[in-house]
C-alpha cells in the first residue's frame, strides 16, 4: 500500500526559543533563509508524500499561510521584475496538499498524532518531527518508507547516541537483523542510562500502521504527564512487528540552540552563493 500521508506536530510552544518564539511559531524561524518547516515537508515530498497534516496550535496560523499562494505578494514582486522570487513562491505553494487539525491542549506527541486520526484514515502514515532536521541522499523517511513498502509493518527512525544523551530520547530494545535494520523489541521513553535498554535513539522519523490510534485512545500519561508516542509503540510491539531503520545521512536537532547553530552554519555552507565567505569568516574567528 502506498504511503500518502504525512503527520506532522507543529503545536509545540518552542519555549527553549523565548523570546524569538514569543509572537513567531518555532517552525517558521529560518535555517538562512528558509523556515525550518519547508525543509522537513520538502522531505515528505521528496519521499513521494503527497499530503502534509499539520497538528496545530493556537498562534500557528503562519505555517499554514507559508504555504498558500500569495498573490498580492507575488504582483509586487513581478512588477519590481524579481521573477526568479515569484517562481520560489509558486514552487513553495504547489508543494503538496496541506491540511490541518488543531491540538487544543499540549498533551504530549501522542496526543498530537491521535489528533490526525481522522484526517490520516484506515491506512498506515507517516510521522515527522519539525525539531529534527535530516540531510541526506535518499530523504530520511524515504528510507523507512522502504523497509515499510518491504514488510508492511512500522518502522521507526534509529541513531546511536551517547550514553549522557540517552535520557533525551526514546530507546529501543532491539536488535540487529541486517545491517541498519532493527527488530524492536520494546521502546522506553527517555530512561535514565543506568536503566536504558540500549543506547540507539529514536529520531523523529515514523512510519506507522493505523493501529497505532486504538492504542494512543486508551493510554494513560506517562513522562511528564504526557500521552507518549513512544509508549503507544511499546504496546504496538506486543501486537505487530516494529522495525528501526538505523537511517543514511547527518540529523540536526534544531531544538536545541547549539544544534540550531549547527544546522545554519552547515545549510550556509551548502549554499554556493555563501559557502566560500562563510568558511573565511570561520577561519578568521580566534580561539
Ligand atoms: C520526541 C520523542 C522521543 C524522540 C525524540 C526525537 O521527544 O518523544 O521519543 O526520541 O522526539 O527527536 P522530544 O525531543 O520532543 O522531547
């Protein structure tokens, strides 16, 4: 079965990013010159997605907006004669199919996800995190829509992470069956090192089987008080397979403001029209 659509959670308040997300939604604030959002559903597309289910909040309208036409926008920039801008514009518009559904309290990312429930439908989807940034040759949920398209089952996103880091993430138990390829056995979220199972991460890339949202419907708060995706997929596992894709290519956790830092130096130096002026200004910096 093809896999149509994306979900992806834009709800979040983005506190780590007071005050620049006090008025603007966290996903909007740019990596150079592009809101961080338009490389994640940039993504989706580029892995043959064909509709974005935005998970949204209130102050969040903007995201939609960035990618809707603009028309008034648009006249001005041809009559100053910026055509190669009115194109960008029309490209970013014609992306996809964008729809999307309110999160009314922020009640964690599995309520998130069981808030698209009716929009996704009776068939398998997949789940993206705006937080995580990933820059490789085959788009990184490309690559689980593989192993979904090869075994039918979910897949989740893996990273080895260092121990002091595995308390900020979901772990799995699992183990190897091919190179890069998990079996998971269970998920936990965010343990404490001592007490995680492995120190494989996963990253916010999911491809799940609807059965997911019978699952999310009845389960208590867990971390945080939260309803965790992560603990939605510990039961999953007791039902159906579950498989992590230990993904091809570099992750930013754009987050967290050093990785923030990291991607715009990285994206800059990209960038051809930057790349040699951004490298001699990192050179010259003393240390
Ligand atoms: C979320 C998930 C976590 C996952 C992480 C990936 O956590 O709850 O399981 O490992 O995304 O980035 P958050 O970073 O939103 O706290």
């Amino acid at each position: 079965m093809k896999l149509r659509k994306a979900v992806i959670p834009v709800a979040g308040l983005g506190t780590r990013f007071l005050p620049a997300t006090k008025t603007v939604p966290k996903e909007l604030l740019p990596i150079v010159d592009i809101p961080s959002i338009q490389y994640v559903v940039q993504e989706a597309v580029d892995a043959g997605i064909e509709e974005i289910i935005f998970v949204t909040g209130r102050g969040k309208d903007g995201i939609e907006d960035h990618f809707d036409e603009a028309p008034e926008l648009e006249q001005l920039l041809t009559e100053r004669g910026n055509h190669e801008m009115v194109k960008t514009l029309r490209m970013i518009a014609e992306m996809t199919e964008v729809v999307s559904v309110r999160q009314k309290k922020p009640l964690g990312l599995g309520h998130a996800v069981l808030c698209a429930k009716d929009l996704v439908g009776d068939e398998p989807f997949a789940v993206m995190l705006a937080d995580d940034l990933i820059e490789a040759e085959v788009p990184g949920i490309r690559q689980l829509i593989k192993i979904f398209e090869e075994t039918s089952e979910s897949v989740v996103a893996l990273m080895e992470v260092p121990e002091s880091e595995v308390h900020q993430y979901g772990i799995i138990k699992g183990r190897e069956i091919k190179k890069r390829l998990y079996q998971v056995e269970a998920t936990v979220e965010k343990p404490l090192a001592k007490d995680a199972p492995s120190r494989m991460a996963i990253i916010g890339r999911y491809v799940l089987r609807p059965e997911i949202f019978k699952i999310l419907q009845d389960l208590p708060p867990g971390r945080g008080g939260e309803i965790q995706l992560t603990d939605g997929l510990s039961q999953l596992v007791r039902e159906r397979k579950i498989f992590g894709c230990e993904f091809v290519g570099e992750r930013y956790d754009i987050g967290d403001k050093f990785g923030f830092v990291r991607a715009t130096v990285a994206y800059a130096l990209k960038r051809a029209d930057l790349r040699d002026k951004v490298l001699e200004y990192l050179k010259s910096i003393p240390n």
